[in-house]
C-alpha cells in the first residue's frame, strides 16, 4: 500500500475526532467514495485563519476495546499504519503541493500509550526539524502518555488534545472499560496546564473531546466537567461528537444521539466559555438535559430577563452578555458607542452587529421597551 492509499483509510478515520473549526465536517466514512480529499479539511485556525488540515491517523491498529469505536481491537476491517518518516513526507508533498497547510495527528494505540505517543513526537520532529515545517501541528496526546512526552509534545505542537469522551470515571466504564479517567486522561490535561503556567514563552492550547449519548450520560455531567476544564485545566475548547453506533461493536444497538444535542452542548459550552455563565445557571430540565427546541441562552432569558429587562445604555457587560442576540463582540462595540452617546433604537443596535429582533423581548432602550416587542411579549 503507497503512502496516498494509507492516508485514503486513515484520513477519514479522523472524523470521530473533532478538532478545530471545520468547515466540512460530517464522518467521511459514512459516505465511503465521496472524495479523494476527505483527509483534508478547511479548518479555521484559533485566531481566525484559514488552512487546509491534513487530519490522520498514524496507524488505525489499537489494543484497546472501546465499545464504541471503530477502530477496537479485533473488529474486522482494513487497516492501515505509517511510520513517521513516511508520514511526515507524505505531508510535505502535500504540502509543497499547496494541498495541506498544517496536520491534526492522531493514532490508535499500538503497544502502549507512551511508544504511540513517541511515534506521535516523531514524525512531528521530523516535520519540524529536518524539513523546517513552520504551520500548525494539532497533536493528540495518548491515553498513559508520560509527563516528559507532553512536555515534548507541547514544545512541538501550535495545538494537544487528550480525548476524555466521557464526563466521568462511572459513564467512561461504560464506553471505554480498560481506560482510566483521572490516571490516564484527566491528568495528562492538568499536566498541560501546568507545564504551561510553569514556563514562558509559546506554548500551545488544548483541548478535550467527548462522545455524547453513548454512556447515556446527561448534558448536566457532560457541562459541569467542561466547566471545570475550562477554569481549573485552562483548555481553549471541549468538542462533542453526537454518537453514532458503528456495526460490529458492543455499541452497535444504543440508539444514535441527534445532532441537536449536539450543537445545543456547543452552545452551552460557549456560555461557560465565553459569557460568564455557569453550568448551575444553565436551563437543565429535571432530567438533567438541555431543552433541544430552545438555544439554551433565550431558554435561559424566558426563565430570568423577561420581567427584568436589561437597560443596555446603563447595564454592565456581564448583564449585556445575558440577553439573546448580543455577544462578546458585540458588547464591546456596545460598550464604546455608548460613551458617544445614549443608545435608543433597535436600529441603532442592529449597526454594532447585535441581533436586534433577538434582542428586543429582553432590553430597555433608554427606559423603554423596543417598540414591537410589544407584540412579542405584551406588558400588563
Ligand atoms: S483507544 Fe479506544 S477510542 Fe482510541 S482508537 Fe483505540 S479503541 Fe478507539
């Protein structure tokens, strides 16, 4: 098998791992045929730019049985592994070609966490120091992989990850029962936070995974321990991947989760991130689950702001960050034109980028109520 046939099988392999923003996301391997590029994605990089990602697999052999996955020891399917320097010059004719402009790497785990990770380490040294690779590397940090490989790894990468896929030990039992959720995940993620408050200069971002719907685990448990990660593991991001079963695994019957789910966990996840919430706050109904007919921040503005509007020439950003239809950019638009001047119109809103119509059931625009919000949402 040549080095373009590996990377046909073990490109698309990657699309049970999310990683930064695709532009084409979706399983490759759900629709066998569909591109001859489907290792290749338009990725938006943290900071904004674009690139085209190579994202592979160095080997889809693993020793590990996770009921969930594809690629679990003794499933019956055509597998494939590079060495790393076949790998890294492999990227780099893509890369001269102008076809791939940085890697996301991952592997299956073949003869333990840390060899993988070193073969992982490997073909990223390659890339770097014998062709002088300058772009983004994205390298997955293997389950067992020890404290000197992460910091190795990091010294490499623009990007590590450690997939926890389940939001605890108890509901890791059931999707992965030979891997150890604080031995072998949870700690590689504070070792990266700590190796990164430990030392100056560049070092990259981190992030997590979780398989959502295959534990029969709660939004609840999958948001309270992506809140912890954010304030105690610093990770740039948690990613969700909806679970689908896969034929021939002890999975294969669990029903599949909609992928409503999970976008209404991204949200979330963005609520905790990036607008002061808390994963308490959050619209949990009894059983522990986000409303999937509501984005969960209007669901939260109907419990909480639809008697108390907020006045927006007045109110401070937290406040602001609360009501539907203004974000982080555009409060701080907001913020600045109100110093010019006091704010009075849905229109005048609508010009700082802010969802006006969003807004309006929510806000006071100088003491009063945006005039169709009236229809909206009548005021006794
Ligand atoms: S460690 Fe588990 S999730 Fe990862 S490739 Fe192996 S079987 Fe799949």
């Amino acid at each position: 098998m040549d080095a373009l046939e590996k990377l046909k099988l073990l490109g698309p392999a990657t699309c049970f791992e999310p990683a930064e923003e695709m532009s084409n996301t979706g399983c490759a391997l759900a629709r066998p045929g569909k591109s001859d590029n489907a290792f290749i994605h338009n990725a938006v990089m943290p900071g904004g730019k674009r690139i085209a990602l190579l994202k592979t697999l160095l080997t889809s052999a693993c020793e590990r049985d996770c009921a969930y996955c594809a690629f679990r020891q003794g499933r019956d399917f055509r597998r494939a592994t590079f060495t790393p320097d076949e790998l890294a010059d492999q990227f780099m004719r893509l890369y001269h070609k102008g076809t791939a402009g940085g890697i996301f790497l991952s592997s299956g785990v073949a003869g333990g966490g840390p060899r993988t990770e070193d073969r992982l380490i490997a073909t990223a040294e390659i890339l770097r120091r014998r062709h002088e690779f300058r772009g983004y590397i994205h390298l997955k940090i293997m389950p067992g992989a020890e404290r000197e490989q992460v910091v190795a790894a990091m010294r490499l990468a623009d990007r590590v990850s450690v997939n926890l896929e389940a939001p605890n030990a108890q509901r890791l039992a059931r999707l992965a029962p030979h891997k150890v959720f604080d031995e072998e995940l949870l700690k590689r993620l504070r070792w990266v936070e700590d190796i990164r408050r430990g030392m100056n200069g560049r070092w990259p971002s981190s992030t997590t995974q979780f398989v959502v719907g295959g534990s029969d685990e709660s939004d609840v448990e999958l948001l309270t321990t992506t809140e912890f990660l954010h304030r105690q593991a610093g990770i740039a991001r948690a990613y969700f991947m909806a679970f689908t079963p896969v034929p021939d695994t002890p999975l294969e019957d669990h029903p599949p989760t909609p992928p409503l789910r999970e976008h209404r966990l991204y949200q979330a996840s963005f609520l905790l991130r990036d607008y002061g919430f808390t994963a308490e706050e959050l619209p949990f109904s009894p059983t522990g689950n986000l409303p999937l007919e509501s984005d969960p921040k209007l669901a939260w503005a109907r419990q909480n702001l639809t008697h108390m509007p907020i006045e927006v020439n007045t109110a401070d950003r937290r406040d602001l960050l609360r009501v539907p239809g203004i974000g982080p950019v555009g409060v701080d638009r907001l913020l600045r034109e109100r110093r010019r001047g006091r704010l009075r119109e849905l229109n005048d809103l609508h010009k700082l980028g802010v969802i006006a119509k969003r807004a309006a059931p929510f806000i006071l625009l100088d003491g009063h109520r945006p005039s169709y919000q009236l229809a909206l949402w009548p005021v006794r």
